[in-house]
C-alpha cells in the first residue's frame, strides 16, 4: 500500500481493467466512491458488474489501474498482509450465503472478529447480539444455518459482514438467490443501514429498490460505465441509448 495526497473520496477508482485470458471484462473503468454514498449498479448480465466489485476488494485481481482506499493506493503488488488489512474494510454479501453449515449463527458471525480482530470471546457475542438484532434475528442465536430460511440466512450473512466494522458495503445481487416473498426481508434490512449512512456499493436487479436508496446509480455495458446520475436522471431522462433500452425491456 502507498500513500497518495488527500481526496474526498473514500474509494477511487482510476482506469480500471479486468481481463480473463483474451476476454476484457472491465475497460477502462474510472470513478469515486464518498463516505457514506450509497452507489447502485445496474445493467444486462455479462456487463461486468460483479467483476468490478470484486476488484474493489481484490477477490480478482485487476489487471491493470488503480483502487484507492482512504487515501492509500492498493495494488496486487501490495504484500498478503495489507491486501487483508484492506479486505477486512470492505465487508461483501454474495448471491449465495457462504454460511458454515456446521457452526451456529453466532459462531459463524463471531469466526473472523476472533480471528482476524482478535476479540474476545465476549466482545465478540455482544456485537453479535447487537447485529442480530440488527437485522431481526436475535432469536436464532443458537440456530444452525440448515434450520433457516434463504431470506434469514442471507440476513445472517449480512450480519456477519458487519461485524468486521467494514468501511464500505458491498453486496453482489444479495437477493438474487432468494424465493420473492423472501426478497423483502433482506432489502429492508439493506435500506435501514443506507439510512444509518453505511457507504454501500450494491449491484441489483431491483429497480425499485434502486430508486428508493441510492445517492448514484450506474449503469453498465460490455464492461464500461455508459451513464451514470442520480436514480431520477437515470430512470426517468437517460441521455445514452443503450440506457434507455435497457429500461424500456424492464
């Protein structure tokens, strides 16, 4: 990690590219993340949406450009331990939950805090407590993931992510996986912490969802961001073509 000069932005992102062999998944992506900002994703499957968001926190690697963290420059040729001590601020949920099937719901989300954080067994417990009740679980302490529904299983996820402290969100289509009537549940408690003033980097099909939490909406094409503006510009007076048709097949 090396130190740049102040900006306001808690992540930058500087033209960044992802390539799998010959395949250009991102192209020449460049923009900025605030504190606080609640930026929503949008766009056809295959545009790279994911890819970018595992760039941020370097599940992939990107191939070329620059990631900046509170003013800190993040690259691969950064050692092990700080890509982990940045990982560690940027808390993900995934389509799938990722839960332990053999660990209950605390000792899934206590795992990293008293590992990575080095919390006490008690500390741990306590923010445990605090987070399932957080996202309306408190009464599943003891459950073990098989016990529970796709909706409280990703609401545990959630709470799992949280209790690393992260400095950003970011959630890959964290309800996409889930039986309608469950939808809900989950993006209620993805709402309450856009409200709280969590920075949120979230990709989703959920138009409405969409316009109701983000600050920022963009949208995304063949690996590069077409337009981007507030939800009221970009849902109601898209300026780019391939904008407006994907809104009008919606």
């Amino acid at each position: 990690m090396l130190p740049i000069n102040s900006n306001e932005a808690i992540l930058k992102i500087k033209n960044l590219n992802k390539k799998f062999g010959t395949n250009e998944v991102l192209k020449d992506i460049s923009t900025e993340i605030k504190k606080g900002e609640v930026v929503v994703i949008i766009g056809p499957s295959g545009s790279g949406k994911s890819t970018f968001l595992r760039c941020l926190n370097f599940l992939e690697t990107p191939s070329s450009g620059e990631i900046i963290f509170n003013n800190t420059v993040i690259s691969s040729a950064s050692n092990e331990k700080s890509l982990n001590i940045y990982r560690s601020k940027m808390g993900m949920v995934f389509q799938s939950f990722n839960l332990f099937p053999h660990l209950s719901v605390l000792e899934n989300i206590i795992l990293a805090p008293k590992l990575v954080l080095r919390k006490s067994f008690l500390k741990a417990r306590e923010s445990a407590l605090k987070l399932l009740c957080l996202v309306g679980l408190e009464s599943k302490i003891d459950a073990y993931p098989n016990s529970l529904s796709g909706g409280q299983q990703q609401r545990v996820a959630i709470a799992r992510a949280l209790a690393m402290n992260p400095e950003v969100m970011l959630f890959d289509e964290a309800t996409s996986a889930l039986d309608p009537e469950l939808v809900g549940e989950v993006l209620k408690v993805m709402k309450e912490l856009a409200l709280s003033g969590m920075t949120m980097v979230i990709v989703t099909h959920e138009m409405n969802f969409a316009k109701e939490v983000a600050d920022r909406v963009i949208f995304m094409d063949k690996g590069l961001i077409v337009e981007q503006g507030t939800p009221k510009n970009v849902f109601e007076n898209p300026t780019e073509k391939r904008t407006i048709d994907f809104l009008r097949k919606l």
